[in-house]
C-alpha cells in the first residue's frame, strides 16, 4: 500500500504509534477480508462489505497523514 511512500510509511511506523496502529489495523482487515472471500474464515456479504468500508476509511485516514508529512516544509 502506498509505495511511492515506502520509505515515509517505514519512517512514520517506527516513530508514530498512531500511525504504526492505523497501518497495522488496515493490514488486519485487508488480511481477515481475503481470507473471508476465500472461505478461510466464514463470513456473509454484507459483513465482507462493511470490513471493506472499514478498510477504506482507514486507508483514507493514512493517505492523509502521508500526504501531510511528505509535504514540504516551508
């Protein structure tokens, strides 16, 4: 996720334990979703679908605060 900002994602989840939890919590949800949509782990559509939703808004979430602490300083 977010690979032209590999090296600030790195950077903000050794120093940002906001930002480490955000990141980790996407990664859970992407996981738990995939393994649900696999018939890993039983799951119902509209529970896929709000986990998706979940996903999105934190994934909205970390490309703020991406953007915001790539930005220039000034």
């Amino acid at each position: 996720m977010f690979s032209e900002y590999s090296g600030l994602v790195a950077q903000l989840k050794a120093t940002d334990p906001v930002f480490a939890d955000l990141f980790e919590r996407h990664t859970a949800l992407d996981e738990k979703v995939k393994r649900m949509e696999t018939h890993v782990e039983p799951g119902t559509h509209e529970e896929i679908e709000g986990l998706k939703k979940e996903k999105l808004l934190i994934k909205d979430h970390v490309y703020a605060v991406l953007r915001k602490a790539g930005l220039p300083k000034t």
